[in-house]
C-alpha cells in the first residue's frame, strides 16, 4: 500500500526542521533536497531547501531556489529568503519587489511573544519584513522610503534594534521616549497562557510539570501520568487532578464495588459510608490556602492522588520542591504537647471516636481501639516509617489520658500501601500551598486525616528532606516589561547620543546602566568609541582594553581601538594587538585595519597600504578602511589617490566625517584654501564638537588672515581639548597676532606645564617676553628652547640677536 503523500511530506518537513534547529545544516539541505525532489511544486519545500542554504551563508543558492517561478504563488517565507539573499548580493530592487508583493501575507502579523522552548512562529512578521525592507531602501540611498519602513518597524515592535540603530546611524533624530514606551497591545503579545493556549503543541507551563513531577518522584512505583488542571468553585487553591484512564477507571470501580460490600457489613442498616468517601451528595470540604480542612475531612479520593495546591504558572519558575522540616523543632513540641493535656486535641472524645472509627488494616477491616487494661499492640499496627522522636524522660509524669491517646494513634496506624489500595490514600510531596499537612498540635495523624508525604519503601528509606518550601511570587510580565524597556530607553539615549556626536552626554547615558551592563563589550565598545571621538585616547585605551579581557575574540571595533594605540603612539602594544587579530581571523576587515595602523605607526606606508586594500576586499562598504587608506596615500603626498579614496568612503557611509575632513586636508596641502574650508565645514555639520575640526576651520581662516574670525574657533577648541597642546599653541599665536598678550601668556604657561618638552612653547615665551620687555625672561626662554631643539637654532639665534641690538639702538638714543 502506497504512504499518502501529505504525510510523507510532513514527516520530510519536521525532519529538515530537527536538524535546522540542532545546527546540523548539511543533513537539513539533505532532506530539503529530498523533499523538493518528492513535492517540488511547494513552495514550502522550496523556502526550506533556500532556508538551508541561506543559513549556511549560500545566498546564490537560496537566491535561485526562493524565486518564485510563473507557476508558484507569493509565499511570505520565500519572499523573505529571497530579499534577504538579495540584500548580501546587492541586488536591491529585487528583494525590494519581492517584499512589496508579498505585504499582504505581511502586513498585520505579530509573532513576538510567541517564542518558546518548544514552539517556533516560522514565517517573518510585519516588524521583521519592514526592518529587511527598510535596510534595502537604505542600501539603495534612498532614505525617504528607508525611515518610513524603519519607523514601521518600531511601531509594530519596540524590541527591534537593528531598526533603531539604522535611524540612528542615518541622522534621523529619534524620539525615544515613544519608541520604547508600554503599551497593552504589545504587552499582550507575550501572554503566555494565550499563546499556549491558542498552539496546541505548546509548551507546558513550568509549575504545572512541577506539580506532576513531585507526585510521581514520590512514588517510584507509580509512573507519571499527564495531568488536567482546574479551579473547583468549593476550593480556594489550584489544584492537580490526573486524567483518568482505562486501568484507573477499573480501579475505580472495584473500589466503588469494595467500599459498598464493607459499609454493608459494618452499618447497621447498609447505608453507612465507606470508610475514605463522603456520602453522596455531601458537600465537599472547604480546603485552606495551607492545604488544612476546616472540618475533619474525608479521606482523599482516588482519582485525586498526588494532588496538590499550587499557583498559577504563568511566567513563574517553578517551585522548590521538598520535604517538611522533621528535625528538633518538632520532637520538642510533641513532648511539650504529650507532657501537657490541656493541649492535647485527642483527649477530646469526638476525635478520638472520629479516628479511631476510621481505621483499617493494611487488609481494609476496621481496628478495634486498644483495651485499657495496657497489654501490647499487635505489631501489624505499630507499623510507622517516619522516625519517632525518644520519650524523655520529663513525659514520665504525663496524665494517663495523654499516653493513652498516643499510644490508641500508634496502633490505630495502619500499614501503607505501595501499590495505591483503594483503602489507604497516597499523597505526592508537598508543593506551593500545601505546606503543613500535619496537625497543628505536631502529633501525627491518620493518613486519612490530613495529606502527608510519601514514605519511600522499606527497603529504600531515606531521611525526609530537611528544606523549607519557598513560594515563587509571582511575576508580572507588564512589570518585566515595564523594566525591559526602560533598560532600552537608556541603552538608546547612549546610542542616539553618541550617533549626533554628542560624546559627553552619550557617557553620562552609558554610565546610568547597572553596572551588569556597564561591563558588556557592546556598551564598553560604544564608550570607547566616545572617548576616541573626544580626543581622550588614553580614557578610550583603558576601556577597550577591558573590552579585550571580557571578549578577546571580538573584532569589531578593533579598527578603532587600532587608531587609539596609533595617537598614544604605542607601537608595541599595537604590533601585538594586530598579529593577534591576524592570527586568530585571517578574513576578518578589522583586523587588517589594524595591522595597517602597525605598518603606519612604524612609517611603512606601503605594507599598510596593502592591509587596508585587503580590507576593503573582505567588506567593501567599510568607509574607514577607505579613509585609512587615503591618509597613506597623503602620507605618500598620492594626493589623487588620496581624494579617490575619500570619495569612496563618503559614497560608503555619508555621515563619515573622516572623509570630509580627509579631502580637506588635501585642499589645505594643496592651498586650495576655499574648498578645504567648504570640506572642513560639512564636516563640523555632522560632527559638531570635534575639537580638531574646529581648530582646523580655524587654521584655514588663520591662512587667509582672518585672524578675528578664526580666534573663536581656537577658543571653542580649547574649550572642547583643554589637554590638546597643539590647539592650544595655535591659539595662543592668534591671541599675540590681534595684540593680546596678557591673555597669550596665560595660555602659553598653561602650555608649558602640558608640554615642557616642546621648544616651541619656550620659543613663544621668549618672543612673547621681548615684546613686554623683559629681555632676561625672553634669553632664559630662547636658551632653554636652544637646548631642547638644536636644529632650530639658526632662527633662535637670530632673536637672540635682536635682543642685543635692541639694546644697542637704546643705548644710541640715549648717549
């Protein structure tokens, strides 16, 4: 007999997903294969075999196999594997016509919150689709329709970072506060008891497995069986009620049939009730939050074995499972009670006749309570697995009637059952709620009073458990939420921040997140990355070097810290920094560009040249290995080259600042003065506060002697850079050009306690004191300029001899 196909095809289709889902991705291309060789009309078939390839980093692949031939219909998982291969093919209007074809199937779906151990949304949704479309209109340069697609993307989930990030890095000013806000639609995507209810292979609640792995763990004889859950309108707690099945139902019924024939022979009529069951039509016991009855109550019934009080479980670990407390507290307060009569519950007659009637042998006949002339229990009926606690001797003295009541429980104790007789109840271990089943006096009590643990068999006894239950409060998934986003609002700030350039608020963002998070490469990255732009290459040093520590395997971001070693001008650690990276990622970009910075540092322009064009090769969008390369090519004074690769990088990302003050920099060699400007400028706009782009508009006006104008600039600079000595230096020229000394002498001794090692400061010092006239001052500071720099001793010397023939036109005027 021939396999009916669909079912043929179902069984391929979880056998692609089994290994999809373990990472075995050659075996789930082999079964793909398979099942598009037996339906290859599907288009289901033919997402999975393109899925497979894509996973695999195939995008030819799934490319070819995820478009839709003429007679195949718009699948939404197809359309999305072909879009995404688009994407890494740069095939852009492709995956944009696929997508926008396929928004109908698109367009109104949720999938976040359905995610779970064992339950999977397979197709994209409608935050997942417009984040890939958006990154194509991007791709294309075509940001009116990339931020629409984007700010889609946000509003139907808030958790979608690659869309956030991608405004960011476009310019767009985001407002965050309504990005990453609560809502109750999107909260109610992650009810778990909705999404589980609404999947039937969903996943089982936690505490309910609990529930039902402590009833069976109690018993090693009784295999577990899958249990129903429900809220009885007579009780206050949520219990456990295992489903009926064929052999239980027999059990049932031969207990139903041996309970009528012992209440015949025992009541005086025939109607008395069984031992263990309410008569019928009785109303059931009101059972307390601790699991006690308010009455005497019957013994459990069968089909509730193994049940227990527990809480709902929705998003709520699952309960520590364990014993009672047996130890000394307990010993200490049975004695107390059996020395104290007064406290004794069974001294009262009604209870002791209420148990005493209860009781029944391991063979189901009742016991007859012990005689009082004292002669010896049986030893069938002094049966008890529990350890019982020594009498001291203080009991000696207690009333006859105390001792008589322990010792009528102690025989009245029948033998437990193992295999679950329809006479004696069986109890799991406690869990939640049902927290104290012994009576509250510490005696011990019929098994038919009140719920107790399982005793383990003779043969396997162990000590009870010696924990203390610990009930899970309960989590809210609006307050996990609520602290979810909030965490995100923070994290975004940064990002935003630091994306506008603003470096110091972007810190102050970044240093608001618990430390947890402080301490997690990505953040530590983005920190770093604010210093550099700051100019505070040593704070920027420290904290990648603990990004290096917490993930050494990490490599982006590495171009930068490269570049931070470059300026500290550490050659060593930037040498090993890079061989390192090398050596443990041959194609990876990042780590060429490092290895460039190590052959720049060492004044090897070529071999570096060669490094940043084998980056370029592994990631041809990566705008700094271009900007690298075009500073080698000026280095080498290729100015042409230089302006090309530039170009290149600009046409890569547009907010590259780096480009723009590249080309400029080429203009300035070049005396373009008018263009460098122009570049300078549409730098700053991207980068407002970059100390050096501010002190190089500065220079450029400086050379075009506009002195005045370019004066602000050095100050807004130095503002930014108060440790920078080459912008403070050029500041202080400006201020002794437009006559103002007192303030350049101001700055320049500020300078000399940031660089004492520069002659240049000494020699303005010297300039700066002749011209105020204190000739001693001005030899002593062109002296010291003379020893720290001797190849500049030509123009020292000539201001030395202005000094003396100065003095020689004073003493002429005045003889």
């Amino acid at each position: 007999m021939a396999p009916n196909s669909a079912t043929v095809a179902a069984l391929l289709r979880q056998t692609v997903h089994y290994h999809l889902d373990n990472f075995a991705y050659d075996s789930a291309i082999f079964f793909a294969e398979r099942l598009q060789a037996y339906d290859p009309r599907s288009s289901e078939s033919a997402y999975l075999l393109s899925l497979c390839h894509f996973r695999l980093g195939d995008s030819r692949s799934a490319y070819e196999i995820s478009k839709p031939p003429g007679f195949r219909g718009v699948h939404l998982g197809c359309a999305f594997i072909f879009a995404q291969a688009c994407f890494d093919l740069e095939k852009y209007k492709d995956g944009i016509t696929a997508l926008e074809k396929a928004r109908a199937l698109w367009a109104t779906k949720c999938s976040i919150g359905k995610h779970s151990a064992s339950s999977r949304s397979p197709y994209p949704d409608a935050a997942a689709c417009s984040c890939l479309l958006g990154k194509l209109y991007r791709a294309l340069d075509d940001k009116k329709k990339a931020v629409p697609c984007f700010e889609e993307a946000l509003k139907a989930n808030p958790l979608m970072w690659d869309a956030f990030t991608a405004l960011c890095d476009m310019g767009v000013n985001v407002r965050i506060p309504n990005v990453f806000r609560f809502n109750e639609p999107f909260a109610r995507n992650f009810d778990l008891e909705n999404s589980t209810a609404s999947e039937p292979n969903g996943p089982e609640p936690l505490q309910r497995k609990a529930g039902m792995q402590s009833a069976s763990e109690s018993d090693p004889f009784d295999a577990p069986r899958p249990a129903t859950y429900h809220m009885d309108p007579s009780r206050n707690d949520l219990f456990t009620e295992p489903a009926p099945n064929d052999l239980m139902a027999k059990f049932a019924a031969a207990h139903s049939r041996y309970n009528g024939n012992q209440g015949s022979r025992n009541g005086s009529d025939g109607m008395e009730t069984p031992t263990g069951s309410a008569p019928v039509g009785a109303p059931e016991p009101q059972v307390s939050r601790l699991g006690h009855p308010s009455e005497p109550p019957q013994a459990p019934n069968r089909r509730t074995r193994g049940a227990q009080a527990v809480e709902p479980a929705i998003f709520e670990p699952p309960p520590r499972l364990g014993g009672y407390r047996l130890g000394s507290k307990r010993r200490e307060r049975t004695q107390e009670q059996a020395a104290d009569p007064s406290t004794d519950n069974w001294s009262k007659p009604t209870a002791i006749s209420s148990v005493t009637d209860r009781k029944r042998t391991a063979s189901g006949h009742p016991v007859q309570p012990r005689p009082a002339n004292g002669e010896e229990p049986r030893r069938s009926a002094r049966l008890n697995v529990l350890p019982r606690p020594p009498a001291s001797r203080a009991n000696a003295g207690a009333t006859a009637l105390g001792t008589t009541a322990t010792r009528e429980l102690r025989k009245a104790r029948p033998p437990i059952s193992r295999i679950g007789r329809p006479g004696a109840a069986v109890v799991g271990r406690v869990v939640s709620g049902n927290r104290k089943p012994i009576e509250e006096n510490g005696m011990d009590v019929d098994q038919a009073e009140a719920p107790r643990f399982k005793e383990p068999p003779p043969m396997m006894q162990a000590p009870p458990p010696k924990m203390t239950l610990v009930e899970p409060e309960p989590v809210k998934i609006d307050e996990a939420l609520r602290w979810i986003l909030e965490l995100l609002k923070k994290m975004a700030t940064g990002y935003l921040l630091s994306s506008q350039f603003r470096c110091k608020d972007a810190l102050a963002a970044f240093l608001s997140l618990p430390r947890s998070h402080q301490d997690t490469p990505w953040v530590l990255a983005r920190m770093g990355r604010a210093q550099y732009e700051q100019a505070n290459y040593a704070e920027a040093e420290k904290l990648f070097r603990r990004l290096r520590m917490l993930a050494p395997t990490r490599h982006e971001d590495m171009e930068v810290y490269s570049t931070v070693l470059w300026h500290l001008r550490k050659e060593t650690d930037l040498s090993f920094l890079a061989h390192e990276l090398v050596d443990a990622v041959w194609d990876s970009p990042y780590a060429w560009c490092a290895l460039g910075n190590a052959w720049s540092l060492a004044c090897d322009h070529e071999q570096a040249l060669r490094c940043f064009k084998r980056a370029i090769q592994l990631h041809p969008k990566f705008a700094y290995a271009y900007t690298l390369q075009g500073h080698e090519h000026v280095e080498n004074e290729e100015y042409d080259k230089a302006l090309t690769a530039y170009r290149q990088a600009i046409s890569a990302d547009k907010r590259h600042y780096n480009a723009y003050y590249g080309i400029g920099k080429v203009f300035e060699k070049l005396g373009n003065w008018d263009k460098a400007l122009s570049h300078y400028k549409a730098a700053l706009v991207i980068h407002p506060d970059h100390a050096v782009l501010i002190c190089c508009v500065g220079t450029v006006l400086q050379r075009q002697k506009q002195i005045g104008q370019a004066l602000p600039y050095f100050s807004r600079a130095v503002e930014l850079a108060p440790r920078a000595p080459e912008i403070r230096h050029k500041k202080a020229r400006a201020l002794m050009a437009t006559g103002q000394f007192e303030e350049a002498q101001q700055e320049l001794l500020v300078l000399r306690d940031l660089a004492p090692d520069k002659a240049q400061v000494h020699f303005l010092l010297g300039k700066l004191s002749k011209l105020l006239g204190d000739k001693k001052l001005a030899v002593r500071h062109f002296t010291i300029a003379l020893s720290l720099d001797p190849k500049a001793s030509s123009q020292i010397k000539q201001e030395i001899e202005g000094l003396e023939n100065d003095d020689c036109i004073e003493d002429s005027m005045v003889h």
